[in-house]
C-alpha cells in the first residue's frame, strides 16, 4: 500500500510545478498593463512608472519573476494583493467558506438526486423512465452554466419573486462571522427570519451549480448498476427469492457505489471551476468572485495564488481518492 501511494504522489510533483508555470504564466498572457490599471493612466509619469515596475518585480526577465514566484510558494508566501495590500493567504481563507459552503448544498442536491435518477434508470432499462431521466441528464450536463443561471434568475426572481437575486443574506441582518457558513452563522444569531433569508439566497446558486455534478452521478450511476445487475450473484440472489428492492439497494449499489465515489470526487474541480461563474452571476462573495474580480484588475498575486491553491485542492481531493480507489479496490494497487 505504501508503495502504491508513493506510486501516484510522485505523480503529484510534476503536477504542482505545471500547476505554478500555468498560474504564473495565465494573467501575463492577459492585454492590459497592471501598473496603468492600478495606478491610472492619469498623472503616471515615466519616472514613475519606472519605479513602480523595479518595486513590483516587473522589471526583471521573465524566467526570473517565475523563479522568485515559485521560491515563494515553496516557502508558503503568495505575495499580497496589489489593490488591498493584503497577503494572498488571508483573502483566499476569509472568502472560502463561502465558496465551500456553496459546493457542499451542491454536491448534496447533486447526490441526493443523481443517485436514485441512476437506480430508477437502471433498473428500468430501456423503458420510458430510463429514456427520459438520461435525456434530462444530458440536458443538463450540456447546459451552459450562465444559460441556466439567467433562466432561473427570470422564472423564480423576476416572475415569481420566490428567490433574491444575489448576495448569502438580506441587509436587514446583520450579526458576526464565527464560522465563515452562513447558514450556521445566521442560525446561531437567534434573530428572526435570517436562516430563512440565508436558505433562500442558496437554493439557485445551489441549482445552478449542483446541475453539471447530479447529470454526471445519474449516468455514472446507471452505468455502475447496468454492469452489477449482469453479475452472476445478482442472478443467484433473484433465485433464492430476494426482493427487487433489497437486491437492487443493498447487493447491487453496494459494488456500483466505487466508481461512483471516484466520480463524485472528481466532481471538485466540476465545482470549484463553475463556482467561478455562479458566484459571479448571484454576486456570491466566494473565491470565484475574488478571482473574476482580481483579473480584471490584473492583481497578478491574487490571481496566481489563487489559481495556484484551486488547482491543489482539487489535486489533493483526486489524490485522496485515487489512494482511497486502491483500498477499497486492491486489484488496483497492483496496476
């Protein structure tokens, strides 16, 4: 076991250096200048933008700016933000919670729902029911996420004034941030009608974002069933009499529940990447906001570093169950 988990983190270094290359190189190749976007066009003499070019580092060859970058993060420093002057680390960890609290609603509803899609299809294969829960499923993986975000916004927001706009809360409340999780923050406050206004504001971004993840589970987990259902102990168990029910929920989506984990795993990064535009669209203070809003202020610190801990979470979720894949699986660790 060990060495296979040495086997698949020696895999991990070579990503991380390609990672840091990628977030050092993805705001440069960006039009703009960020010394004029930060300091303005306006009153920038050269001397002055001279200097401020030798105090960020631009002034110095390419490979070397990747260099003192990458030393940098190898050494747990970021760099801090050009616009608020504060370290890369501090921002990212204030708005995360956001974010994950966000991921978290998603990937349940994604569950929740994806999982007994794919049973009901699987056991109904071929039928009306299964052509019609994998059409939706496919409907919905292929839906472009601003798309579906607008639609939601225009039904439920504008026709039917069910759901807020934007925002985690209403402006009426207002109480500490303990944990970062609005829904636990605004519980614990005891005031009225804030839990409510918090679920409110969660239910279409949590749509929205949790949509791509449930088509996936939906058809991973009717692919999963289809290949069980063929087993021979599957057919052994419907001779000794057992019931659909208990055979297809216990004996069935037992084994079909591996690759399935593995997909909802992977499923991080599907959440992580469309989080950058569901928080944009519902103004979700979150680390996607923070990212779209520090490009288009070429925050070349904000924008690098966090590109940089994205990519590693989502490399660290994947190597978590690549390892997890191996001891559930241990025909695995011999590949």
């Amino acid at each position: 076991m060990l060495k296979y988990f040495g086997s698949r983190l020696l895999t991990f270094l070579p990503t991380f250096i390609g990672v840091t290359l990628i977030s050092f190189a993805f705001i440069r190749v960006l039009p703009g200048d960020p010394i004029i976007v930060m300091a303005g066009e306006r009153g920038l003499t050269e001397a002055r933008y001279a200097e401020l070019m030798t105090q960020f580092g631009f002034d110095q060859p390419i490979y070397v700016q990747y260099w003192d970058y990458f030393i940098g993060v190898l050494q747990g420093d970021l760099g801090q933000s050009f616009v608020t002057k504060k370290p890369v680390w501090d921002e990212f960890f204030s708005l995360f919670p956001a974010t994950l609290e966000l991921s978290i609603c998603a990937m349940i509803f994604a569950v929740l729902l994806g999982l007994p899609a794919g049973i009901i299809a699987a056991v109904n294969r071929g039928k009306f029911l299964d052509r019609a829960l994998m059409s939706t499923a496919l409907v919905g993986y292929s839906m472009p996420i601003f798309w579906w975000a607008l639609l939601l916004i225009i039904v439920f927001s504008g026709n039917l004034n069910w759901t807020p706009v934007s925002g985690r809360i209403d402006l009426i409340y207002y109480f500490p941030s303990a944990s970062g999780f609005i829904l636990i923050d605004s519980l614990a406050s005891g005031q009225k009608g804030a839990f409510l206004s918090a679920v409110r504001h969660l239910i279409l971004p949590t749509l929205v974002l949790g949509t791509i993840p449930l088509a996936v589970i939906a058809r991973q987990t009717r692919s999963a069933m289809l290949e069980v259902l063929g087993e021979d102990y599957i057919r052994t168990a419907r001779a000794k009499g057992l019931t659909p029910a208990r055979i297809n929920g216990i004996h069935a989506l037992r084994n079909a529940l591996i690759p399935v984990i593995t997909v909802i795993g992977l499923s991080v990064g599907t959440l992580l990447a469309g989080a950058i535009l569901t928080e944009t669209i519902f103004s979700w203070p979150g680390i996607g906001k923070w990212m779209v809003d520090s490009i288009f202020r070429r925050d070349y610190p904000v924008v690098q570093g966090g590109l940089l801990l994205i990519a590693v979470m989502v490399m660290v979720v994947n190597l978590t169950v690549d390892v997890l894949y191996g001891v559930i699986n241990p025909k695995i660790r011999k590949r």
